[in-house]
C-alpha cells in the first residue's frame, strides 16, 4: 500500500505566491500571515526567499542571485526567466513608481492609486519630443502597457469600450519593492544615457 501524503495546509499560500505576488485582499492572505515561518522555510529549501510587507499589504518570492553563504544557490535553475525590457516600458515603471511616491506623500484617505490611460500617457509623452518617436509611441502603447500590467505593476480595474484613455488602472504597491530607492536612481541613470542617444540632433 502506498504511503498517502498529507497536502500541507499553507499549500494554497505557496501556489499562489509562485503564480504572481499575493496581496491583503486575497483569501488566503491569512493563512500566509499564521504560516509565514512554515511558508519561508518552504522556500528557503528551494533557494527562494518569501518578502512580506504587511504594512503595504502584499507579499512576493524572489530568487537570490548569489550567496556566499550558499553557492549553490547559483547554479539553481532560475524560476522565472528574465527577459530584458525595453526603454518605454522601463520608463513607464519608473513613472508609476514615483507617481505612486507622490500620491504617499499627499497622505489622502485612500491607500490604493488609481489613474487611467490618459493620465499615463500624458507622463509619458513629455519624453518623446520628437514626432517620429511619439508617433511610435502612441502606436504601440496599449502593448507597453500590456507589459506592465503582465509585470504585475498595473491591474485593470475600469475598461472604457468606446474610449481607451478612460481605462482606469491601480499601480500596485509591489513596484515600490521591485524598484527601491537605489534601483531607481540606477534605471533613471540608464535612461537618461539612452534618451540623449536617441534625441535628435540638432545642427
């Protein structure tokens, strides 16, 4: 007869967090907040770190590039592959990121920002002064959008069938995670080299 074994009951937890980051309003946040040493020792034996923000109410795995400690943990298979971003959509983390650093620092009643197509593209457009570069950007901006959202930064939460920039979108607090403080100044560094490389010259 073979052995039966027991699902462990944070299993839920671990699922969903290998899917995507997992936030207060999921079912199961409880269950991650009374088994979140069970759920980081989980990871922690696969080379996987769990993060909890319980203050911003959202929790995430990442995967350690290295460690001294553990060099094993280099030669692991890497969970999710990375695939290189392009300039526009890097430039629209970097604008939801420090537009949701201004809407903490208004401190209104509301925790969540929501903004809508039009408000995202208006910050946007400022950064392609020249119309051969709009003109592009505006072309394929529902598909940098769409990485963005796919990213886990932006979740759709208002869709305008008959006019695209009514869409309304929440930034989600993870990107304030993702993209530190450090990790800010060093991508607007990288883009601001790459705009002075594509701006026109002018004689």
């Amino acid at each position: 007869m073979m052995n039966e074994t027991k699902t462990a009951s944070y299993a839920p937890v671990v699922i969903k967090l290998l899917q995507d980051a997992l936030y207060e309003d999921d079912k199961v946040w409880k269950d991650l907040i009374a088994n979140q040493s069970a759920v980081a020792e989980y990871f922690d034996r696969i080379g996987v770190k769990l993060v909890i923000n319980e203050m911003d109410g959202f929790a995430y795995i990442y995967q350690p590039e290295e460690s001294e400690d553990d060099p094993s943990i280099s030669k692991l298979p890497r969970l999710v592959k990375r695939t290189p971003l392009s300039y526009e959509v890097t430039l629209l983390c970097v604008l939801l990121r420090e537009m949701l650093e201004e809407f903490d620092i208004r401190a209104t009643d509301s925790v969540k920002l929501f903004i809508t197509n039009k408000d995202i593209k208006e910050k946007i457009e400022i950064f392609f002064k020249d119309r051969s570069n709009k003109v592009k950007l505006l072309k394929n901006f529902d598909s940098y959008i769409n990485s963005v959202v796919n990213l886990g930064f932006l979740k759709i939460t208002k869709e305008d069938p008959k006019d695209k920039d009514q869409n309304q979108y929440e930034v989600k607090r993870i990107i304030k995670a993702k993209i530190n403080n450090e990790k800010l100044e060093e991508i607007k560094v990288k883009l601001q080299d790459i705009t002075s490389q594509i701006a026109p010259s002018v004689n």
